[in-house]
C-alpha cells in the first residue's frame, strides 16, 4: 500500500518538543526493567563495548539524537526545532550524558542517514546495528518484522498481526508499536488504521509527526520512481 499525500512538506516542524514531551517520549522504554542501571547515580549503561551517550545532531527538520555506546543503537529521538541547550538538558535528565556531532562531521553512517532522509534523500539502509533485547518478547516480533516494511510502503495493524501469526492481535500490535525506541530504523509510522486512518503515533509531536514523515516519504517515492 502505497501512501498518498501530496501536500507540500514544511521541511521544518512546528514546535512540539517541549521538554515534558520527550521525557513522556523516553519513559516506556526507560522504565523497562534493565535497561538502565539503578545502581549507578549517573545511570551509565554498558554493553561490553562502551559507556552509552547521546549523540545529539542537527537534521534539515531540527536537532535529533541517538543513545548509542558507538556500536549499538538502544534509542533514537526524532528531530526538534527547540534550542540545542533546552535538547541537550532533556536528554540528559536520564542520567545519560550527550555529545555534540559536528555539522561537518561525516565518519558516523547512521547520523549521515538520518540527515540524508530529512533533507530528501531514500534511505533503505541504516548502516546501523540497533538492540531491543530488553522489550517483551511479543513486541520485539512486531518490531522486527516493521523493520522490514520497505520505504514508500505502508500496512495496516491487522495485516502487521496476521503476518506475524497472531491475526486478532491488531491491538497488541498498536501497543507493541507504542513501545518502539527506534522510530525511523523501525518504521512504525508505515502502520496505519484499518479504515485508512493514520492511527497512533507516541512519537514527539504524534499523529502530525506521522503525517509528515509519510508525506515526506510519498514525494521522494514518487519522484524516485518517476526518475530512477
């Protein structure tokens, strides 16, 4: 199914990400028993590799982040257009310490990804390895297989349930999906409502997040096809 829109993407979002809005944002997946560690003051999270840090960016659509130990993804925080201090303050409040990625800073693949989408470009591959080992195991089987939901590609929550093997699941499907900590690498956003609807979205900004990513995503598919 593929999702027609054709109104014209205001390639800056409108204020949406106030610093109760992404802490509402992060606490399903903070609140996950062992993700983080309650021992430690500063929460330092280790995976055998490093300690996790926000890597915080700007995009054509505002700043975003990404949690990551440099080698895993455990988190992304879709773009906002409030200031880098007030982002970098929010992010941090989880204990979690951010470094600043430079403009001009080129060597991390998936932070390019993330900027080449905004501004435009089909990304299909993230060029990034991400963890949801700590979620339920029904909702990393929803995730996985909307991982899989190709660019300029959406479907329904009843046909992400039947796919799975659990066809009266449409709901548990939504909930899965409420619980997502990688919008974008995990295209949850391609899941739409039965009756056409766009459904929900717990993403900063919600539904009208939503809309614009498929919007976005309809214009450069189209204009992919008509050229490639």
């Amino acid at each position: 199914m593929l999702w027609q829109n054709k109104t014209k993407i205001n390639r800056v979002l409108h204020p949406y990400f106030a610093n109760e809005r992404l802490l509402y944002f992060m606490q399903p997946l903070c609140n996950i028993r062992g993700f983080f560690s309650d021992s430690n003051s500063r929460h330092k999270a280790r995976n055998g590799v490093g300690i996790m840090k926000w890597l915080v960016f700007d995009t054509s659509w505002g700043w975003a982040a990404v949690l990551s130990d440099n080698k895993l993804i455990k988190q992304a925080i879709l773009p906002s257009d409030v200031g880098l201090n007030e982002f970098r303050s929010s992010l941090e409040s989880s204990g979690m310490e951010s470094r600043l990625i430079g403009e001009n800073d080129v060597t991390l693949p998936l932070i390019n990804n993330f900027r080449r989408y905004f501004q435009g470009h089909l990304v299909e591959n993230w060029e990034a390895k991400w963890d949801i080992d700590s979620l339920p195991a029904f909702t990393q089987q929803v995730l996985k297989h909307v991982s899989n939901i190709p660019y300029g590609v959406t479907k329904t929550y009843g046909e992400v349930a039947r796919a799975i093997s659990n066809p009266r699941a449409a709901r548990a499907v939504g909930r899965a999906l409420s619980l997502n900590p990688l919008p974008l690498l995990i295209p949850c956003h391609r899941v739409l409502a039965q009756n056409g609807g766009l459904g929900g979205f717990t993403a900063p900004g919600g539904v009208e997040t939503k809309k614009a990513l498929l919007a976005l995503e309809n214009e450069v598919f189209i204009s992919w096809g008509r050229f490639s």
